[in-house]
C-alpha cells in the first residue's frame, strides 16, 4: 500500500491508474479505523480493481472546536489495518495541504438537512459535501463507499451528486454492528464499560420502533420505542423520530407504499452517539 500526503500526487496517483485501466474505488473516512470502514474497503475491493482510502479529520464539519480537538487520530494504526485489508493507496493530507486555494461554497441540500441532525449541528452537511467534493476532485474514484449508519449525510450526499451530476457513482453500504447491535463509530472508543453497555439501548430502542411501524401509528411506535430508552436515565435523548426514507421528512401517518427510517441520536457519557433503521412497509397481499 502506498501512503500519499499531497492531493496533488493523490490526483496524479489515480490519473496513471486509470490509463491502466482499473476502476477506482474511494472508502473516504476520517480515521480512528474499524470494522466498519474496513467493511467498506472489503466491498470496494470486491467491486473495483484499486482502491484508495482517506483519512483526513475535516474541521468544516465540526460545530464544537473541543470535538475536533479530542476526535481520536491514530495514523500508525490505521494504516497497518488497511494495508492488511487490502487497501492500495492510503492519501492522509493535513488540513493546510487539504484546504490550501480552497473556498468553501453553500451547497442547496435540498432541504435534507432541515430535521434531525441539521438542526443540532449547524453547518455540518455542508462542510460533509465540501470535503467530499474537494476529496473527489483529487481522487476521481469511480465508485465511493459510504455506510448508512449515517443515513443523513448518505441522503444528502447522494442528492447534491445528482443535483452537481458528479461522475462518481455513490454507493450506500450497510451499518455494521458489534454482537450486541450497536453500530460501530469511531466514537465508541471514548466509552468506558458502563456507558458501552448502556450504549446498546439505543439499538434496542430501534428494533421495538421497526416491531411496531405499519402495525401501529408512528406516534405510539416512537412511543414504545421511548419506552425502552426510559430503562437507561443515563442516556440523553436528543431526538427519536420517524422519517420518510427518501425526503427525511418527519412522518405522521404511514404510506404503504413509502419506505421510513426510524433516527436516533443520544448522549452516552461524553460522547454522542447516533443510529437509524429502514422500515420498509409489509408486502401487499397477493391476490
């Protein structure tokens, strides 16, 4: 595996395999590696012949300066865990050589970033979509892998790729969970014991809420689900809600025809923590 710190050798590097002919895949993250990120570069490596991972910790999408200060980074690591899953080029910019010449642009997110974590964290999909933009200009990956345990960024990123008509082709992954169901993140490495265990609730929560959608009203789905969040007081809420799958607008009644997601985000200790699950209505009777 190579290692590039430049954009610029980033681009070049991609440029000479193309005329080789290989199709690029592009598993972009922010470091702090585990199973779910090397799932993705797995998919990617199944699908493409290359495959170039990045790691770069982006502060546009960062509200809290304290969060990006104690966001884990851990380099060494990370790359000895790509090389052995298979990763061909690691490009790991700092943030002068990443943003160097660029302006920032506001991007329309078609009004996906309206609820849920738009509204907690001001700012955060549009500096998502610029970093991504900036990563794609240098890399020009054929196909880019991303999971949907960040249902909200996976939804806007897909739709600014159709409204800007991006060559790169997205491709949604599915969240991957420990044995106890909660979703790996990065973020997960600054609970101690107690609030790891905890943590699972969230999950739990979301099963009862996908028991319950199309059998139930989605109010006293969400309200079974709060339920079982009432067992851990130490876990602050900051939202359970259902969304249509597509627009993320929150939902009042079911549609039979529509897909919904069932979001959450919560505080666990220090740290927040978020996670989603499809709830796909029941097939229709065949007749």
């Amino acid at each position: 595996m190579e290692i590039l710190t430049l954009p610029t050798e980033a681009t070049e590097w991609s440029a000479q395999a193309r005329r080789g002919g290989s199709y690029i895949g592009f598993v972009p993250t922010m470091g702090a590696l585990h199973e779910g990120h090397l799932d993705l570069v797995r998919k990617a490596k199944d699908t493409c012949d290359v495959v170039v991972c990045s790691i770069f910790v982006n502060p546009l999408q960062f509200n809290d300066p304290r969060d990006l200060e104690r966001y884990p980074r851990q380099l060494d690591q990370d790359s000895v865990l790509l090389e052995r899953t298979g990763c061909d080029l690691l490009l790991a910019p700092d943030r002068k050589d990443m943003l160097r010449g660029f302006t920032p642009r506001a991007y329309d997110l078609e009004g996906l970033d309206a609820h849920w974590e738009g509204p907690c964290r001001p700012g955060h999909f549009q500096g998502v979509v610029n970093i991504v933009e900036r990563l794609f200009f240098h890399v020009r990956p054929d196909l880019a892998f991303f999971g949907e345990k960040d249902r909200q960024q996976l939804a806007i990123l897909r739709a600014v790729a159709r409204q800007q008509r991006w060559p790169e082709r997205i491709v949604p992954c599915t969240t991957v969970r420990d044995a106890d169901g909660l979703a790996l993140s990065s973020r997960n490495q600054r609970l101690n014991a107690d609030e790891r265990r905890s943590a699972t609730v969230l999950y739990r929560a979301l099963k009862v809420l996908a028991t319950h959608a199309f059998r139930s009203t989605p109010d006293a789905a969400r309200q079974a689900a709060l339920n079982v969040l009432e067992a851990e007081p130490s876990v602050g809420l900051d939202y359970l809600g259902i969304a249509d799958a597509e627009t993320l607008v929150p939902v009042e009644q079911w549609d039979p025809l529509r897909a919904a997601v069932g979001l959450i985000a919560a505080h666990v200790g220090p740290v927040r923590l978020i996670d989603n699950i499809t709830l796909t209505p029941p097939a229709p009777l065949s007749m």
